[in-house]
C-alpha cells in the first residue's frame, strides 16, 4: 500500500494523504481548481508549486518518505445551472462534484435535498482503525 487517503468532499476542498511505501504520489485535482489556487504542504511545511510539478490535472510529488503527511488544499465549487434532462429544464446546484440541489423538487419524494451538504465548510470527522493485513493478498 503506496498512501492512505482522506477526501474533505464536498464540505471543503482539501484532501488528506498519509504515505507508507510511495516515494511519489501523482494527486488528481479537480477540474475547476486553477493551478494558482492550489495549495500543498508536506509534513506541515508549505511547497510551492511550480509549473513543472503538474501533469494535466495531476500534482506531482517527490522525495516522500514513510509516515509523512500531504495535504493538498484547492478552492471548492458552488456552481448553479440550467440542465435540460428528458425534455425539461432542471435547475442542479453543485457543491463540488456533488450534487447538493435539484429543482423542481418532484412531488412524491423531493429529489437531491442535501441542505446538510450545502450549509457546512468542515468534514464530519470520526476516529476509525484501518486493517491492513501482514501478508498481501495476490488477486
């Protein structure tokens, strides 16, 4: 196992990687993310990121080493529009890549209705122990 993640999504933009055995990490970030507004640190000291460190829509990071920590922090995405869907127009509230909003509402059970995603600019976090097993697995 290369790196144990944390995804913030879609209460903020913020994602969480704790590395074991991987001496680069390639991260994904999102496509609404501009590069100038992404942010990195390793180990709880900021890195600036140059140009050369992105792969398309990938941050490349080198030289880890076992037991650090990487947060990779980009602005997250309110976004509201007009999509047409089996011939009407659906109005779809966005909060990140989700879905946090549809209207109209449907009449029997109210479509997407996640105010608790739309109101909150934390993660609920809880405390949980990963098993990771002595011997791997050959699938």
């Amino acid at each position: 196992m290369g790196a144990r993640g944390h995804g913030h999504l879609p209460y903020e933009g913020r994602v969480e990687l704790f590395v074991h055995e991987a001496p680069t990490l390639a991260i994904p970030v999102p496509d609404w993310a501009e590069p100038k507004t992404v942010g990195l640190t390793v180990a709880g000291s900021d890195v600036p990121l140059s140009a050369a460190d992105w792969q398309g829509r990938y941050v490349r990071v080198a030289g880890l080493k076992p037991g650090e920590k990487i947060d990779l922090i980009f602005p997250q995405r309110d976004l509201v529009e007009d999509v047409e869907i089996a011939w009407d127009v659906w109005t779809i509230t966005w909060r990140g890549d989700t879905v946090v909003a549809m209207s109209p509402h449907g009449t029997i059970h109210p479509f997407c209705d996640r105010r608790q995603l739309r109101n909150r600019t934390t993660a609920p976090m809880k405390a949980i122990t990963y098993h990771v097993p002595y011997v791997e697995v050959p699938w």
